[in-house]
C-alpha cells in the first residue's frame, strides 16, 4: 500500500503559534514582561481560550519594542506617546525598502485635524472634527430607562 505524500506549507508569520512560555524564551525575556507590555498596549496576542498566543510577527515587533526601550532609551510611556503620532518605522529610521516588506510593522498614528497654537477655540473644534473622523462619542449617552 503506497503512503499519501502529505504537503508541507510554510506557515504564515501572522499565524500564531507560540504560547507565551515559547515566546519570552525566544526572546529572552519573562513572560511576565510580555504581560506588561500587552496591558501598555504595545502588543496584542491573540488569546485562544485564556491562552496568550503569539506569531512570528509579534516577535519580531517585541524584539524592535526591545530595541526602542534598551538600546534607544525610550520609555514605555514615551513609545506609546511616539506611536500614537508616527508610525514604528519612522521611530526606528527604518528605509523604505525595509518598511515596506515588513510584516510586523505597526501603524497606530492617527491623522489629526491642524489649528492654530495657542487658539483654544480652534483647538476644540480641531479636536471634535477628530472624534467625529474616528467615530467616537465626545460624551456618553444617557441610558434610557424603560418602563
């Protein structure tokens, strides 16, 4: 009886694979510091039942957080500042031909509205115009009471 040639396929980078056990040891790093830099919001592993599950992507964006924070002296709050107005590849001088194939990059930086320094009406209304681009309420609303 001939056996059935099974085919081998590469798996994706974004597939995720590595519980974060296997992940902090790639890394070289404590699981718990994967857990800090999730509730910073640097990263997001997907979570398969309670389970933290990380891709080959995540990886190597951690290993770029790493070089941010140990190697360019970049605090965790300040990186998280720096990423919600530019995007990691402009944080790490990445070139173009670079950026452009990487799977991991992040891109978190929100357009936002330009007005006049020192104007504080223009600055809320540039700040509403924002909300309302981005679809978040700028105040919750009242809940109805049924009955």
């Amino acid at each position: 009886m001939a056996r059935k040639r099974t085919e081998i396929q590469a798996i994706r980078s974004d597939v995720p694979i590595y519980p974060i056990g296997v992940a902090a040891r790639l890394l070289n790093v404590h699981p718990r510091t994967l857990r800090i830099y999730e509730k910073e919001g640097l990263i997001q592993p997907a979570l398969v039942g309670s389970r933290r599950m990380f891709s080959a992507d995540d990886i190597q964006w951690i290993t770029c957080l790493r070089t941010f924070i140990h190697e360019e002296g970049i605090s965790i709050p300040g990186l998280k500042k720096l990423l919600e107005f530019i995007p990691c590849w402009e944080v790490a001088g990445c070139p173009a031909a670079i950026h452009t194939c990487c799977a991991a990059r992040v891109d978190r930086a929100a357009p936002r509205t330009l007005h006049p320094a020192g104007d504080a009406v223009a600055r809320r209304e540039a700040k509403e115009k924002d909300r309302q681009i981005q679809g978040e309420p700028g105040q919750k609303k009242k809940r109805q009471s049924s009955g």
